[in-house]
C-alpha cells in the first residue's frame, strides 16, 4: 500500500527542488546589505552602541556556536564537491560507473548543504551586525571591496552548482561528460575563492596588516594579504578534503548498518572504503599545513605563538593530539579490517606487520600525547621535582611532537600501500628489485626522521625549525610520492591472486567510520577555538580591543563544552541533510518495482532533480 | 595461552614497568598517576584494535568475556561470576566516592610552564653587543644573583634549589630557554614570579623581581651568560 508522505515532508521536497535559490537569495541580501555598511560610513554616521548581548546564552557564546556551525557546514560543502569532482573524474577515466553513481549521490547531498550553509552564514552576519556593531563597522570599513567579490563569487557558484546538479543525466556522455568535468572543476575553483576571501577577515583579525594610506582597494588588498592567511586558507582547504572524506565513510558506515540486501552491503562497503581512502588522503598532509600555520603564527607574533602553543591554550594540542591519535587508529584499523575481511586467506599472511605497526603507531601516539607540564598532584610533583618529568619531559616539545607525527604519517601510509597490493601478485620481472629498494627506503627514511628528531634537540631553535623540521617532512613526502609511482607502476600489471569481496566487513568497520568523522568534527570545532581564541582580549590584534563583558578566555573544561555541543549539532544537521536528500530515493524503493516509468501519475518526484534515468543504467 | 591471558599479562607489565623500573631508571623520577592513565588507556586501544581485526581472533578475545559475563556453560565459575557483578559497580562507586569526597589534598595542577609574554616585552632584540667582554661580565653578574637558585652549571641544582617547589628551571636543558626569545627571558628575569600573568593561575615562582635591583643592560648581559654557559642558543628567526 502506498503512503502518501506527510505535510512536512512535502514541504521539505518543494524546497529542496530548488535548494540553491535559497542560498542565491541570502547572497542577493549580502549584496543589498552591503553596500548599507557603506553608506553607513560615508553618512559618518557610528553607532554608540558597541555591543548588544543576547539573554540568556550571550552574544559570544550565540556567536561561536552560529560561526561554527557555519564553518563546519562551509567545511562540508567545500570538501564534498572535492571529493565528488576527484569521483566523478576517476570514474570518467576508468570507466566505473559506480564512481558516478558516488559522485552524483553526494553531489545531490550539496544543493540542500550548500543552502543549508548559507543560511547559517545569513544569521551569522545578522548577529554580529547587530551584537558587534562597532567591530563590524571596522571590518566592513576596511573590507568593503571584497565583500562585493564574495557576493559574486556566491552567484557565480549558485549558477555552477545549478548547472552541475541538474545537468548531470543531460551531460552524461562524450564531449558533454567533459564539459560536466569541466563544470565540476569551476564549481571547486569558485568554492576555493569563497573559501579563502571570508579567510582573509578572520586571518585579519588574528595577524592585521593595517595600512593608513592608499585607496579603500589597496587598504582591503593588504589586509587581505596578511601573514597567516595563505597558511589558513592551505590548511582549511585540506582539511576540507578530510572532512569531505571522512563524512562520506560515516554516511556510507551507517548505511552499510542498516543495509538490508547484499547490493546495499556492497555498495555502503566500497562507499566507505571510498570515503576513508579520500580521508586519509587529506590526513596524511595535514600536520605539515598545521605546522606551517603554526610557524607562522609564532614568527607573526610570539606573544600569540605561546599563548597557544606553551600558554594557557596548550592543552588544546594535548587535546588534539588524542583526537588525531584516535583519528589515525580508526582510519588504520578500518584498513586492516579490511584486507581481514575483504581479501580472504590474507589474515594470516598480514597479522605480523599488521602488529608492528600497531605498535609503532601506539608508541608515536604515546610521545605525542606526553605534556611538557604534566597534569600531577603536590606529592606527585614533589616527588618529579616539579611538573615536568626529568626524563619523558623530552617528549613534551616540538622536536619530539614532529617526530612521530611525521612516523605515524608513514605508517599509515604503509597500510594504504600494504591494503593495495593485498591479494595481487606482480608479474614484472623488476618488482622483487624495487620491494627490496621500498624497504631499504622505508628504513633509511625512519632512521633519518628520528635521527633528525633527535639531532633537534642539539641545534638552535631557528635551526630544527628552518632545517630539519622541513628535511623530516620532505623525506616523508618523498617516501609518499617514490612508493605510490612504484607501487602503481608493479600493480599495472599485476594478476589478481584473490578477488577483492565487497559487502563483507563486520558491523564494527561502520562504527569505526562514524567514529572518525566525529574526530574530524571534534578535531575542526577545538582548532577553530584555539585559533579564535588566541587572540585574546582583542577584536583585531593589538588593534581593537574587546571591551564587552566577554572580554575574557573562558575555561578549558566550558569551552570543551561547547565544541562538543557544536558537534552535536553539526552531526544533528548532517543527518537532516542526508535524510533530506535521500527522501526521494527512499520513496522509489517503497515503490519497489512498480515505479519504472517516471511518468507515472503519483509516483514520488525525485528528491532536487535526481536522476531516474541514470540510476537505472547503472 | 588464551587470548584472554595476552592482555592481561601485557597490560600489568606496562602497569609494572611504568610504576617500579621507568622511576628507577638513572635521571628519572616517578610517573604521575594521569601519565600512567593515558598511557595504559593506549595500550588498552591497541589491544582492543589488534583482537578484534578479524572475526577470528575478536571471538578468541571477547568470546570467553561474552560467555562469563552472561553465564553460558560456566559451571564452577558461575560463583565467580556473581563475585565480579558484585564487587564491580562496588569498585566503581568506590572510585566515584574518591574523586569527589571531600579532602584536604589540594587539586591536581596542569601548570602552564610558559605562559606568553605582555605586547611590550615580545619581539625586543638584545641591545648589547655580543662580545667576550660582554658574556663573561653576563657570567659574572650571573654567578652573583642567579647561580645561587639555578646552579653554576646552568642546572637548576644550585645550593639554595632545594627549598623550591617548583625547582629553578635547568637551562642546560634543550626544552628552556633554548625554547624562546631572549625578549621572553627578559621579561621573566625583570617582572619575576609577581610579575606573571594571570592566564593559567596557579603561578607558583620565586623569582626575584629583578628589576628593582639591576639595571636593564645587566639584564641583557646576564642572558647572553646564561646561553653561553648552558650552550643552547635563543629562538630567532633569521
């Protein structure tokens, strides 16, 4: 029997078919309120109110979590149409229409996101126009040009979305595919450019380049240009991409859980192993844009450098150092699980590396984790001589911290590589030659990473930071590229000695994948925090102080808090995006078989212009 | 051995050396009971990855726990059984009543070694000029009003460091001064413990506020001393 869906539901779809125009009408009002800001100025017209607050939860608490929320949404609707464009390119190029068929079901999950996201963005500007008056007559002061950018910019990516989405089925095939591709890469170069200009105002008010002179544009330019914005915006960019991945495995693991027919177990298995790949694909760069962001930070300002890294907010790394350990264990484990599982008769042959690397990434895990000060009781201290411990005090700093992030990141690429060649057998008459050189690589790079780690402790600051912190990262990336060329070269022609099984993995891989994009999330809201955070008691740095009565540094357990409520909602609205966007495809299923032509009088729309045509090819 | 038998064994032996060998080895001291926790919470992580990676192996581990805990097939045990469903929540009320009851033990510290430096005193370069001259009357100046506290050799250990808590800091160690600015050195000598800032309280230091009593310029030679006599280098970014 056919239930006709609820009024709610309806209402949902009705929207939904044209998602985007909500997010073109916030973007229109941005552009009508902007130029408002600057007329505002041009009357001399200042506000004597500088603040406003909100009962109850207070303005910086509304505001922090509105700003997360969005960043992480932004965050969402960058990274997806990444990793949806990366899909629909591999399976242009190989031909695996499931690689479409991923692509375009998460390039349907954007239209409601990316409205979604701009509608957080819309209250965003409202609260803070209206809580911070004054700080954003300064910001708009100085950043009314690009303002006008963004806005379009936002048209621009609207319309590219638009076309993207909808033209999907129309532009399957040959030269239309490729304009398609060429639609998707537009939509990532428009979404890059909304990514960093909004980075410059935040960039801004952490490390500002204010200049007294020159025209409104060439004022805006060399605010824009500040000194942390290139490492933010490479930083945010990447880790976008991980977030894009990582939600892709949770949505895939949670689907794979509640998979009733083989298909869908097959399906939601590769779509995590997809997800987790990507993921882990960002991960692996990550620490080094950190770092980059970081040095940065110290050489910009070292009041603000130890203040997040030896002050107050270094129990945030402490933090992150837990949440990327665990980060990098689910990752890990999902792909070991995988060569159990999905390979058969491979247990056995990969247990003992499986171990040693387990133990590796544990013992780099417990160095990263070590506090310089420790967290001890009077007796505990008096008996170290203080808070920090005379020999695993060592492990505290960055020589250390670089280290083994640099190992982990090897480790993890060595269970990629080990997952990838599982179950094949190279025909090349050079691939025992080039294992053997992998390996010798692979020592001589460990070697080298700790031998520099160690020799770090000995030279002068400038010295580990300019030379060897570099050297440990370039070794490793060399590492990365040299074994995935060889690998791939060996793996060409490789004959397949066991099939790879779909749909096989236990419950406890779908887990893994939620746990990990929770990280992810967990791991973006205390970052965010200690980024805003480091400045202060100042609106802008060293430029305009903040005088409201939230002018102080909450504490660490009440900030953690609210992150975590943060990703409770992010998760909360993520889930309502997907059950939005997967309505549709829900009702055809309730339809069963019955629902072959979509023509058919009563049949249920597809949710925002899904195909029909295209899932029935596949 | 069981499966079962493996991690327990493993985790008593980290237990073990991390609490009567790591303390004993020469230069080291005991652990804290939070440093303890994290890392046995770790090895526990990597024991629960390792046994349930395949179907196999996560039965041979959470098989017999399975079984026990739900009374399949225990015979004898089943008393056993009944002992740990009892004694249990009882250790866990028991950890829950230590944690929160009442006591005169102040609380546990995270104390921030490094807290950041006011506007005024971060990017200052050293105004003396770098020469032997200039060093060895640092040393001197070093040796009359420092070396008391933290040591002749720039170890933290000199006569008066035993009536400190927390000592005087070891700048022969690589993770002090050769940490940070020389700017940052100077604020710290100058404003001494009363002089820090309020982020991150407890503050505990008795360093002088030696501002009262040198004069800047004595300051600037006293760091240069401190750096050439420990041999570590200030942060820099050139």
């Amino acid at each position: 029997m056919m239930e006709r869906p609820g009024m709610i539901q309806r209402l949902i779809r009705r929207v939904a078919e044209a998602p985007a125009a909500v997010a073109a009408f916030v973007a229109t009002l941005g552009v009508l309120a902007a130029p408002a800001l600057g007329l505002a100025a041009d009357t001399g017209f200042t506000s004597s109110v500088a603040y406003r607050d909100v009962p109850g939860i207070g303005s910086r608490n509304l505001v922090w979590v509105i700003a997360q929320l969005h960043l992480l949404l932004a965050g969402f609707v960058l990274g997806v149409p990444i990793f949806a464009w990366l899909c629909e390119v591999v399976g242009w190029k190989t031909g695996e229409k499931r690689y479409d068929k991923l692509a375009k079901e998460f390039t349907k999950l954007l239209s409601s996101a990316y409205s979604t996201t701009a509608l957080f963005g819309g209250i965003l500007l409202f609260i803070l126009i209206g809580a911070y008056p004054k700080l954003m007559a300064y910001l708009s002061d100085i950043f009314f040009p690009s303002f006008m950018v963004y806005c379009a910019l936002f048209l621009l990516e609207t319309a590219t979305l638009y076309m993207y989405w909808y033209g999907w089925d129309a532009m399957s095939e040959g030269g239309s595919k490729v304009f398609h591709l060429f639609l998707g890469f537009m939509l990532n170069f428009f979404a890059f450019f909304i990514m960093i200009i909004p980075n410059s105002w935040a960039t801004f008010q952490a490390s500002p380049v204010v200049i007294a002179e020159g025209s409104d544009l060439a004022r805006a330019w060399a605010a824009t240009w500040n000194p942390t914005w290139w490492p933010v915006n490479i930083h945010r960019l990447i880790a976008n991409v991980v977030l894009g991945g990582y939600i892709c495995g949770a949505y895939a693991g949670i689907r794979y859980l509640s998979a009733k027919t083989t298909e869908e177990r097959e399906h939601y298995d590769w779509m995590g192993y997809v997800g987790n790949f990507i993921g882990v694909f960002g991960l692996l760069p990550l620490p080094f844009a950190g770092y980059w962001l970081m040095r940065e930070i110290y050489q910009y300002n070292q009041q603000m450098g130890i203040t997040l890294m030896g002050g107050f907010l270094s129990w945030l790394f402490i933090l992150q150092a837990m949440l990327i350990g665990v980060l990098f264990l689910g990752s890990n484990y999902y792909f070991w699980m995988g060569i159990s599982h999905r390979i058969p008769g491979s247990e056995a042959q990969y247990k003992k590396p499986i171990l040693t690397m387990l133990v590796i990434l544990l013992l780099c895990l417990g160095v990263w984790m070590t506090p310089h000060s420790l967290v001890a009781s009077l007796e505990e201290a008096q008996k170290m001589g203080g808070t920090h411990h005379p020999l695993l005090g060592v492990f505290g700093v960055m020589s250390a911290k670089m280290t083994v992030s640099n190992l982990m990141v090897l480790v993890t690429f060595m269970s990629f590589l080990m997952y990838w060649q599982a179950g094949k057998q190279a025909t090349v008459g050079w691939a025992r030659v080039a294992k053997a050189v992998m390996n010798a690589l692979l020592v001589i790079a460990g070697i080298a990473v700790i031998s520099l780690g160690v020799y770090g402790y000995f030279v002068p600051a400038i010295i580990r930071i300019n030379y060897f912190s570099t050297s440990q990262v370039g070794i490793v990336l060399f590492v990365l590229v040299t074994f995935t060329l060889l690998t791939s070269a060996i793996l060409k022609s490789a004959k397949t000695t066991t099939e790879m099984v779909w749909g096989r993995m236990p419950p406890r891989a779908g887990y893994a994948l939620v746990l990990n994009a929770v990280m992810v999330i967990l791991l973006m809201t205390l970052m965010g925090y200690a980024r805003s955070s480091s400045r202060v008691h100042w609106h802008v740095y060293g430029v305009m102080r903040d005088s409201s009565q939230y002018a102080f540094s909450p504490a660490l357990g009440y900030a953690a808090a609210l992150m975590a409520a943060n990703t409770f909602f992010f998760c909360m609205i993520v889930a309502f995006i997907f059950w939005v966007a997967t309505m549709g495809d829900k009702g055809k299923n309730a339809h069963g078989g019955k629902e072959k032509s979509a023509d058919s009088h009563g049949a249920l729309p597809v949710m925002a212009g899904g195909s029909q045509t295209l899932d029935k090819q596949i | 051995m069981g499966a079962l038998t493996k991690p327990v064994i493993l985790l008593v032996t980290v237990y073990l050396f991390l609490k009567f060998v790591v303390p004993n080895i020469p230069g080291s001291a005991p652990l804290p009971a939070s440093l303890i926790f994290l890392y046995l919470m770790l090895v526990t992580a990597g024991i629960v990855i390792f046994f349930t990676m395949s179907s196999e192996s996560k039965e041979a581990f959470w098989g017999p726990i399975q079984r026990f805990l739900t009374g399949e097939n225990l015979g004898a045990l089943s008393s056993a059984r009944y002992a740990v469903l009892i004694v249990f929540p009882l250790l866990v009320g028991w950890q829950t009543f230590g944690s929160t009851a009442v006591s005169d033990a102040p609380p546990a510290e995270n104390r921030t070694i490094h807290p950041a430096p006011p506007g005024e005193y971060t990017g200052l370069s050293n105004p003396v000029s770098k020469t032997p001259e200039n060093i060895m009357q640092g040393k001197g100046f070093y040796a009359a009003f420092c070396s008391p506290c933290h040591g002749g050799n720039f170890d933290g250990k000199g006569p008066a460091a035993r009536g400190f808590n927390p000592p005087p800091a070891n700048f022969a160690d690589p993770t002090t001064i050769a940490m940070l600015q020389e700017s940052y050195l100077f604020w710290r000598i100058k404003k001494g413990g009363v002089g820090l800032p309020i982020e991150g309280m407890p503050w505990k230091s008795a360093m002088p506020r030696w501002e009262v009593e040198l004069p800047d310029e004595w300051i600037w030679k006293i760091i240069m001393g401190e750096y050439d006599g420990a041999h570590q280098s200030p942060r820099t970014w050139e």
